[in-house]
C-alpha cells in the first residue's frame, strides 16, 4: 500500500490509500490541520497527532512517519538522510509499541554524529556472534533507530536491522514485527556513551 500524504495551504489535508494489487480497497480521507511550528494535529477523517522533523512527518502515537518530497515549509533538520540511506530514526515514547527500554528512559534526539558512531559499532556487535559470516557489510542491512538517555544520562539506542532487499522500501515509514528470516533479521542496543553493545537477538529460521 502506497500513502499519499497532502497539506494545503487553506489548512485542508487530503490522505489517499493506494493499494497496488487490490485497488477496491483504494480510499480518500479528507479534512483540517492546525500546524504550530513543528507540531501537526489532523482532524476530521484521519485522525492524526504527530510532528515535522528530518524532512518527515512522524506520529506521535506510533512509529511511523511519511517522508515529505516536496513542501513550502521548514522542517527541523539534525540528521540529512541522503547521508545515511540505510538508516531512519524514530522518536521514543513510552505509550508507544516496542518499548524496550525501562521507565525512567527519556527521548534522545539523534544526530549525525551518532550514526557515524552506530555504523563503527556495528560491526564489532555483529562479530559476537557466528550467524553473520559472510554477511558483515552494514550497507547490507536497513537500520531503525530509536534512542534514549538511561538514568545515568548515558546515550542507549534500540537498533533494527533487515537486509536491504527485503526492507528497502518500507523500513523509513514503520516499525513491524518480524518473527524468522534468520540473520536477515536482527535488533540489539548499544550504549553510545560506553561504545558497548548488548542485547543481540537474531531471528530464528
């Protein structure tokens, strides 16, 4: 399914399903936003609460977000995507699924910098175990990130992975449950302010 995601200038929003292999299911949503520096609130048919950041719009609810191609407005930038073409972030929120973390977490914002320090870790992460031999590439792999400071102020992040291939055209907008695919699917934390990871889980087959 494809989402077309429209913000008009009267304040008016036009959201349509696209559905490739079962267009009767294809549906038009329609009504008013109220946009307040980076914050979105949609009433009417879709109903949606989220905010503007990294040239996407993400909810708040969920993690999922839609990436804006074109806009006459300015979006919060700390992380240029084209950069980094095998990762997306998405924003901590207790109320929301795949909490890994505990209850003194606070959202962290990612930067660049991080990536930088995420995509030399990695590596050393996957070396922990055997189910990578052969397959230790990181451009391999799409990568979503969610990060947080711990009660010792210390920088953890959540990280996702799955091989490219399988993920290319979907891993920016959400995060969905994968229970095999074996190495091709693998999440694990690292602790970015002791360079450490931990946590590594690998699908089963």
């Amino acid at each position: 399914m494809k989402v077309d995601f429209k913000l008009f200038s009267d304040s008016t929003y036009i959201v349509k399903s696209i559905y490739e292999f079962d267009s009767i299911k294809n549906e038009t949503l329609e009504g008013n936003f109220k946009l307040l520096n980076d914050t979105l609130v949609c009433y009417g048919d879709f109903s949606f609460n989220g905010f503007i950041r990294n040239n996407f719009i993400e909810s708040n609810k969920e993690y999922e977000k839609y990436e804006i191609i074109s806009s006459k407005i300015n979006s919060k930038q700390i992380i240029d995507f084209k950069k980094f073409p095998t990762y997306t972030t998405f924003t901590f929120d207790k109320s929301k699924n795949y909490n890994r973390f505990n209850e003194t977490a606070i959202p962290y914002e990612l930067t660049e910098n991080d990536l930088r320090i995420i995509d030399s870790i990695l590596p050393i992460c996957m070396n922990q175990t055997d189910h990578f031999k052969g397959l230790r590439n990181l451009n391999n792999y799409s990568k979503q990130c969610i990060a947080i400071k711990n009660k010792q102020s210390e920088i953890e992040v959540w990280i996702k992975c799955a091989c490219s291939g399988i993920a290319k055209e979907t891993f920016k907008y959400f995060i969905s449950n994968t229970y095999d695919g074996g190495h091709c699917f693998f999440n694990l934390k690292i602790n970015l302010t002791k360079k450490e990871c931990f946590d590594i889980v690998v699908n089963s087959y």
